[in-house]
C-alpha cells in the first residue's frame, strides 16, 4: 500500500467556519507516490493523537501568521491575522511527527511551525524588523514564477532534492525562521539573509522550505523532488512500523 500523507487542514473561524488544504499540495503527494488524508483541527487533542497513529508523514502547508505567543512574543504592529486553531492543530501534530520520528515536510507557513515546534523563533513582521536593502519576500509575479535566488547548503537533503547549490524560487511571506529550533540547521538562504530551508539531522526527514514547490512543479518539475523525498522516507518508516508489528505479535 501507498504510504499516507496527513496533510493539516487551513480554518476560517467565521459562522460558516471551514476546514480546508489548497489542492496544489494534494496532488503533488498524489504525483510523488503518496495517499493524501486531510486532517482538521479536532476540539480533543487525544482524536488528533489517534488519527497521527495511522499516518506515515506529514505535510506542513501555507497559512496565515503564527501567534508569536507560542514562541515568547508580545504581537508586533507588522503581524497578521493569526487563527488558535490552526496553531494548536499544527503544533500538536509537527511536536508528535518529531517525537515519533515521522517524516514531515513543511512549506512556507509550515517551514516556521516546524521550527517554533522545535523551539526556534521567527520574525513576525521582516519589513519592520530586519533593517537594511532586502529583496521582495511577497512577489507580484505569477504565483508559480520563480522571483529571487537562494543558496542550498552542499550535501544537504535540499541540494540531493533540487540537485543544485543554487535555485529560484517563488516567495509569499512577511514572516521567517529568525533562531533555528533545537537539532535544526540552516540549509539555504536568500541573498539578503533570510532562511529558506532548514532541516534536522537527528530525524529520519524533518525538513521545511520557505518557498511553495507545489505550486511550482508544472513549470519546474524538479520541485516535485521535495515530495519526493517525503514520500521515500513515509514509506521506510512504514515498512519499519510494520517489522515491529510483526515482531511484537510472534
């Protein structure tokens, strides 16, 4: 069987509320091997945990603003809207995938969850915090056009994905990675020094980019690698929980 990919679903907390995943991410893990199963914030976190035992990775998507009181911050006047509920789904799931060593990849908003569920910090706002000439994080081009460059770390799981040191990439963020999570390391950049990719080396895949490949791979297949090696490392670690399933029953 295909390995399956929890997929964490946006929220609009109106009257009408809904749970929602942009259809990009679905079918790029559809592409790269994967089943995709969408999973919505839940009001007992013990439902979310269960659900988490039936998966083999995760898949962090794009959002709104994450509240910066999940990494010790008063809100700054730059920040944007933020969702509770959003949060705390994505936090209890990216903190269990690290516990269970499960594969998960997060993009742009996810990039930065997984990093404050690490213990790292973000900037809330760049254009207020971060002084100097930088380049634009909020492209006006087409949505899939790759707009500014970043450079990859050699021998990271960036570079085997993208197969390059150095690559263009699409941009919609005004929030970034500022201090890395613990056992998290910094695998690209762009020129004006915000981080771009980060990954840690202490799980079996635990990586996060600041871009959107999704939205990307029609015209640049290549990005499609990223879920690539989602998918690769959800079905090794399916073929293990499976041994130790059969080794607990003999």
């Amino acid at each position: 069987m295909k390995p399956i990919i929890g997929i964490t679903c946006g929220h609009t907390p109106d009257a009408n509320g809904r749970y929602y995943v942009n259809e990009p991410y679905v079918k790029c893990v559809e592409a790269a091997g994967g089943v995709p199963l969408l999973l919505p914030g839940m009001g007992d976190e013990r439902d979310t945990r269960e659900v988490m035992q039936y998966v083999d990775g995760i898949l962090l998507p794009g959002g709104v603003d994450l509240d910066p009181v999940h990494f010790g911050e008063e809100p700054l006047e730059g920040l944007g809207t933020v969702n509770p509920e959003w949060d705390r789904l994505e936090l209890v799931v990216a903190r269990l995938a690290l516990e269970r060593d499960l594969p998960i990849l997060g993009i742009c908003r996810g990039i930065q969850l997984l990093n404050v569920a690490a213990g790292g910090s973000l900037y809330q706002d760049i254009p207020s915090q971060i002084n100097g000439q930088r380049i634009q994080h909020s492209q006006r081009a087409p949505r899939w056009h790759p707009t500014h460059t970043i450079t990859i770390e050699r021998g990271s799981l960036l570079e085997q994905a993208l197969g390059t040191p150095k690559a263009r990439v699409n941009s919609f963020h005004h929030q970034a990675v500022k201090i890395p999570g613990v056992g998290f390391s910094i695998t690209a950049k762009s020129r004006d020094g915000i981080i771009e990719g980060l990954e840690s080396h202490s799980h079996r895949f635990a990586c996060g980019v600041q871009w959107h490949p999704e939205l990307m791979v029609k015209h640049y297949p290549e990005q499609l690698e990223l879920f690539r090696k989602l998918i690769a490392s959800a079905t090794s670690f399916r073929q293990a929980r499976s041994h130790d399933g059969q080794n607990r029953e003999k």
